[in-house]
DNA sequence: TCGGAATGGAAGTTTGCAGTTCCAATATAG
DNA sequence: CTATATTGGAACTGCAAACTTCCATTCCGA
C-alpha cells in the first residue's frame, strides 16, 4: 500500500506504539498519549510522527486489535467439524485474544463509530463465526428460536465477562475456555432440568 | 442525613440533575457539564452549585444508578418461590432498569473505582442475588459446578448485552426478558441436546 | 405580599492535553 | 566511515472543558 519500502526500524516502533496503545487504553480510555508513548518506551515526538492526530492512533489500534481477534478465529477453522467442537476451538481461541478483545468490545463508542470505518465490509457481511451458527442451527445443534446475532453477542459477552474475572483475580486464567463453553452450553442450569416445574 | 431540612425545589432540581448525569453519560461518558445541565433543563451554574466538581456528581450518579437497580431488585423478592420462578422475576425487573444498568456497567473504571466507594458494604457481602444463586445451586436447580460469582455476572452480562441490542435496534425491548431468561436457563445449544457426541 | 432562597446568564480564570517546532543525539545503511 | 534516516528532549501554541465570580431575575414559603 506504501509508495515507499518501509524500513524494519519504522516497522518495529510502528507495532510498538499500536501495541501499547491497545495495552494501555484497554485499562484506561483516558489515558493520554504521553502515557502511551511511555508504555511503548518510544518518545512524545517519535509517537507524533506516526500518529500526527490521536484519532488516527485509535484507529490504527482498533485496526489491529480486530485483526488479532479475526486471525485467532481464522486459526480455530470455524467452518470444520462438528458445530459444538468448532464453537469450543473458538472460545479457545478467542481465550488467547482477551487484550484485543476487551479492547473492542470495551468501549461501546469504538464498536459504534470507529469499527466500522476500520472494516468496510468484513464486520458483519461474512463474518465466519455468524456462519457457524447458522450451520449448527441448521444441524439442530443450537437453538434455532434464538437468533445467530443473539448467540454472536452472547459468546462475546459471556467471554468478556470471563476475561473480566481473570482481570480482577475472580477467575483463573486456565478456567476461562472451560467456563465459557460450558456456560455457553448449558446455561447456569444444573444438567438434566425437570424441563420447568416450578 | 442533613442537617437543614432540604427545600423540595433543592431536591427536585439535584434529582434532575442526576437521572440526567446518568441518562447522558450512558450515551457518552465524555459528555460535558454543559451538555448535563441542558439535559437536565438546568442553568449551567445550578449544577455547579449542587456538584461543585464533576467528580462528585459522577459519584452522586452512580449512587443512584445503584440505588434503583437494588431497588428493583428487592421488588423482584429473590428470596421467595422456585429459584428458576425467582431469577425470572429478577430478569424482568432488571429489564426495566436497564439505562442504570448500563450506567453503572458500561464503565470498568466505575465498576473498579467509583462503586465500591459508593457503597461501602451492600455490593458483595450480602447481595441478594449471590443468595438466590446460592438457594437454587444448593436446591439443585442452578449448576453447583459454577460459582455463585460466575453466574452473577453472568446474569449481568447476558442482560447487558440484550439490553445493548434493544438500544441498536437489533432486539425487540418487549423480548429482553424471554430472550435474556432462555439463554441463561439453556445457554445457546438446541434443547435437549444428546449430551455430547460430536 | 414580602424577603430570603434558588436560579441562570455572562464573562471571567485555570488546567491539562493535543498537536507543533526546533535541534541535537543516535542509529542504520551504503 | 559517512550520509541519511530515525529518534527524542524541550519548549511552544491552541483549545476545550472544568471551575469561579458577579449580578439580575424568578420562585416560593411564611
């Protein structure tokens, strides 16, 4: 896309700074961009060059947050095997992308106004794991009276959640997958309900 | 609490001024004082007289927003009937309080920093929901393999996350309840899935 | 009706951060 | 080794929003 080749030393601070930013905003919106120059250990005017205006550096940082998060679900192969195990390689892998994730989803303003611009078309036209719903669904593994945007949003919301608990200590790391999938699964339910009797 | 007896117009007008604070800031958290004080019909240098500094009418704001939605809660009487009967009363009740909801939620920072200063001992020790979660694992109908913590804030983001849906548009307000209690009672799978066999 | 309480318009001051400029120091490639 | 690219320290401007002050007006209870 450049004209010109890019050197790896403008490279390399290039991801430094995107990285930090996703690093520190996902704690603090707020955080101002000496902060973040700081935690990319890069100085104030070298992060201005880059980045001339902060918009742009949100940008950028939702850019790559976004990607992170498509390639691990692009690694787990959505759209092989059987529904219940492809969901399970996605938790997991989306378990490994918590940063990124919380990053987006934190924020509801950025998932409004900047993911959209950052993705003219591969939000929600195509999106691999709406795909895979829609097929386990159409298997009879899912629940086809909820629709596939619903469960989307739940295996986001309930995998945020997850990843807030490990923040806050409430949840080991180790657990998350497993938590999820098996609250994603069955509800908070215990297994073999009386199907309501109350 | 005071000391002076409080005037009606003093607390109509500080009244205003918070459901604003909260109504505004679930929209936009950087939304200025200005902005609340046109919300709330009020005269820029009214505000400031009631909440000298913006801190303090964030705090106010979250006190309150906590305030209706423990309110609604206890209406919800978790303590009585069917664990599954009570925690659809809950959700229901939670449906109707959903901006205070999103308030209070849509912010780490002020799940992290302003709500345990503002109340000092109700939000973990002794919260009625942790009850109900407990009463129902103990009864066999929620799944004593998941903490009562877990399935809390699953609770809390599952109804987040319809209530975000209501708000684009993307889910009917009329369905929040149904759709909110299905996912938690079944999570996303087919009813009576053949217990795995992938 | 009268007087204190409450309100709000207007025009301040202060603060903090984004964005800019300049120049010297250092790293990298040819 | 030298020239160019890259970096960053420091001091600047500009701006927007929080917070302040003053005073005229309106509201409300005794």
């Amino acid at each position: 896309m450049s004209s010109k080749q890019v050197s790896s030393a403008r490279s390399r601070t290039e991801r430094a700074i995107v990285t930090a930013a996703v690093r520190v905003w996902v704690r603090d919106r707020t955080a101002t961009l000496p902060q973040i120059a700081e935690a990319a250990e890069v100085g104030r005017t070298t992060l201005h060059r880059y980045f001339p205006e902060r918009d742009g550096l949100l940008r950028a940082a939702t850019e790559h947050a976004l990607e992170v998060v498509g390639g691990a679900i692009a690694e787990a192969e959505p759209d092989r095997g059987h529904p219940l195990e492809a969901i399970r390689r996605v938790v997991a892998a989306l378990a490994s992308t918590s940063e990124a994730i919380m990053f987006v989803f934190g924020d509801q303003s950025l998932a409004r106004d900047v993911v959209p611009a950052a993705e003219p078309d591969l939000p929600t036209p195509h999106d691999p794991v709406i795909d895979l719903i829609r097929r386990g669904q159409a298997e009879g593994v899912f629940d086809d009276q909820l629709s596939a945007e619903w469960i989307q949003q739940v295996l986001w919301g309930v995998s945020y959640t997850a990843f807030e608990q490990v923040e806050q200590g409430t949840l080991a790391k180790f657990d998350v997958a497993t938590t999820v999938i098996r609250t994603l699964e069955h509800g908070i339910t215990a297994r073999a309900t009386p199907e309501r009797q109350p």
